[in-house]
C-alpha cells in the first residue's frame, strides 16, 4: 500500500490543531467501547473522553508537552511530536512498500470470521496514523490504538477504530486472547523490560494472531553499512529496559514455545539523500528520514534536562547534532529491525518471562 500523499514534510503538518472536546470520544471517532474486543476493565487502562481529561494526562517540561502517567517515557506527545510521527509513519510506508510485512500472514489473520470480529491492536500508537490506515484498509476489523497520551486524531479517523490511554509496563493480561494483530513500532525506549512484554503480546493474541513488530538499532552505519563506532558503544547494550530491545526480540522469540514462525527484516535508511546513484523514491525516503532525524535531535531536549545534564551541555550536544544532520556531514543510516511471529494453536508467552534481559546477545 505505497502512499499517495506525494511529497510530504513536517512543515505541511505541524500545523494541525489539538483535538476538540468532541474529537477524542463521539461515534466517528471510534470509541465504542461497547464493541470492543476487550473491555480492558484493569485499573492500568484509562479511556479519555474529553480534552479535560487530556490535561490530567500531560505536563510541560522545556516547552513541549509530556504525558504525566510514567516516568519510563520522556519524549514529548504534543502536536509537533506526533505531526513528526506522522512523517515518520509515511515514510515507512515507503520503504516497506505498504503497512506491514508477512503481508499473506496478516490478511489471513484478519480474514472475516463468522464467530469473532477480527481485532488489531496498535501498542504505542503515537499520532495514530498506523491504527487509522489499517481501520481503512480493514474496515470488517476492530482497530484499538494504545499509548499513554491522547493520539492528536488528524485526521479523523474511521468509525472501526478507538483510542485508549494504557502504560503497558503495568501489563496487559486484560487484553488476554482479544486481538489477531499486535503492532508495536519504535516503543522500545518507553518499555521497562521488553522480554516480559513479549510474554504479555503472546497471550493478548489468538491462534494464527500475528505479532509485528519494529525497533532502531541504537547505533548509527556508515555508508557500507558499518556500525560507526562511539567513545560509549556498548552502553546501550547494557541498559535495563527496551531501549535496545530491537537485536534481541528475534532470539528472544526463537525461545518462546508458542510461535509457529516467526522471523526478521534488517532496512537501512540513509539520513539523507547523499548517495548519487539514489533513484527519485528513495531519495525521498532519504530526505524524510533527514527532516525526521533532525525533530528527534529538538525532541531529546526534555529527556536529557531530566537524565541531569546541565543545559549549555544540552544545547551543545544538540546544535552540533542538528548541524552535523542539516548539512550532511556524514553518510549515515539508520537501521531498523523488524520482527514478525505468528502464533500457534496452544501457545503460551509465559516462556518469555522469569529472567532479566541478556544485553550479550
């Protein structure tokens, strides 16, 4: 499903306004929570119903907005973030050709059942842009986009989907055996221990249920393809939590006795269009992957203020990144890793819990 948006830049969508009091719970915006797979009653789950309850949910810090439920996530959820997620989501798209990957997988998944609603759900949904394309390619399907914050819905989303607030830390066994796709994009760095929530994904599924499922790899590659080594390598290796989480999830998943199949896709990006040889879609990709890279750099501010840096140090760190990026001083990719598994007919997750990441894999 290649976009048809043509050129798209964060400077055409930034400009989009907070959701109005009746945007974030009416009958087009998709919260029928009567309908839903789940009613996801445990006390970790809070579906919003007004702008009113959006501010209880949200903090300042640094001139952006925060979600204020969890100290794990402390990227910013404001207009710009999620306008920046929106770019982010076209040019994946892009790059993968459509929405997902295992395409035969997925539309199995989602076939229409005469017993069950088909039912998808989009973990850290952010903007929301993921949850919306797929409740209009899949309309016969139940759509729920989770997050700690408010998705600012731009645009309006389809009458199949629906919005919940839900910090996934605290687990999701209310979701258990509710969804035949689980997508999560990009969470790592807001996940206390990933493994577990592989545990947690594998239950909320059903049989034949497809788990999906991308995360950057922490280090940078140069124009070979080469990890670019740093003075701290090997630090976020270390780290506790999901930060990193994305090397592992597939010998995390060999070990897990409840999926069928299950495998992974390496894609490079380049942050920017400085390769001649690049045909005219990819030196689009390049160039949105650039002006995504570059609102990353301004959207660490807060999360380094936090961490105790003073912030000349921040500003520092930040202007050189921004001009190392802008002007293309060196040729960089990111690399992404996506993951997929299909669940088998009596498969549990439980295998995937009881002991801490090992960072060595």
């Amino acid at each position: 499903m290649p976009s048809d948006l043509g050129d798209i830049s964060l400077s055409t969508l930034k400009d989009k306004g907070p959701p109005q009091n009746d945007e974030l719970e009416s009958p087009s915006q998709g919260t029928r929570r009567a309908s839903s797979p789940a009613l996801s009653l445990a006390p970790s789950t809070y579906t919003y119903a007004s702008s009113v309850d959006g501010r209880t949910l949200l903090r300042d810090m640094e001139g952006r907005t925060l979600q204020a439920t969890s100290e794990t996530y402390l990227l910013p959820v404001d207009n710009i973030e999620h306008s920046r997620l929106h770019l982010q989501h076209e040019l994946f798209k892009r790059k993968m050709g459509g929405l997902f990957l295992k395409p035969e997988a997925v539309r199995r998944a989602l076939a229409p059942k005469q017993d069950v609603t088909p039912a998808i759900i989009d973990i850290g949904t952010g903007s929301g842009s993921w949850a919306i394309d797929m409740g209009r390619l899949f309309p016969h399907a139940e759509v729920t986009g989770l997050d700690l914050a408010p998705a600012n819905l731009s645009p309006t989303p389809p009458p199949n989907c629906r919005f919940e607030c839900d910090d996934v830390n605290l687990g999701l066994s209310h979701y258990r055996n509710s969804f035949d796709v689980v997508h999560c994009r990009l969470i790592g760095v807001g996940i206390k221990d990933y493994r577990s929530l592989l545990g947690d994904i594998a239950e909320m599924l059903r049989p034949g249920g497809v788990y999906l499922s991308m995360e950057v790899d922490m280090r940078m590659f140069n124009e070979n393809c080469d990890p670019i080594t740093a003075e701290n390598e090997g630090e976020a290796e270390r780290a506790p939590g999901g930060v990193d989480a994305g090397h592992v999830i597939p010998e995390w998943m060999k070990g897990m006795d409840c999926w069928e199949d299950s495998g992974e896709k390496q894609l490079y990006i380049p942050i920017g269009a400085w390769d001649e040889g690049m045909n005219p879609k990819q030196r689009a990709i390049a160039e949105m992957m650039k002006e995504d890279t570059l609102h990353i750099i301004d959207a660490l501010r807060p999360l380094l203020i936090s961490h105790g840096f003073f912030r000349e140090t921040v500003n520092k760190l930040l202007a050189n990144a921004t001009d190392e990026v802008m002007h293309t001083r060196k040729k960089q990719y990111w690399k992404m890793r996506y993951a997929w598994g299909i669940k088998k007919d009596g498969g549990s997750g439980h295998g995937a819990r009881g002991h801490a990441p090992d960072w060595t894999l």
